[in-house]
C-alpha cells in the first residue's frame, strides 16, 4: 500500500489528506483515519452530484459507527 511505503521510505507519521468525500470515505473504509479536523463553510450546493464529507462504496457499507 501506498502509506506504507512512504511510511518505510521516509519518517512519516502524521499524513494530512486533503481531499473530498471520495478520499475520506476511502480513507475511513479502510481504516487509516484516527484523526479527523473538519473546516465548514457556509455554502448550500443541492446538486444531486455533489458528494458528501465522507462518500462510501456499497462495499463499504458496513461501517455502522465512527466515534469521533
């Protein structure tokens, strides 16, 4: 996996992801957030498209809780 190799590769233990909901909802699936730091912003988009903070996969589904 990518992280762990740029984990092998250089001394890296914090790594900020700043990405939309695709890339958090991977990120969460998978099990590497421990950390999340949230900036909202006063903005409505209705968009049927428009993702949310964090996207999941039908895969993924199975995460029924986060503490947070």
């Amino acid at each position: 996996m990518a992280l762990e190799q740029l984990g092998r590769l250089f001394p890296i233990t914090t790594l900020m992801a700043e990405g939309g909901g695709h890339l958090n909802g991977a990120l969460l699936a998978a099990g590497l957030l421990d950390e999340v730091s949230l900036l909202t912003i006063p903005i409505a988009d209705a968009t049927i498209d428009t993702p949310t903070v964090f996207e999941m996969l039908k895969e993924a589904s199975g995460i029924t809780s986060v503490a947070l």
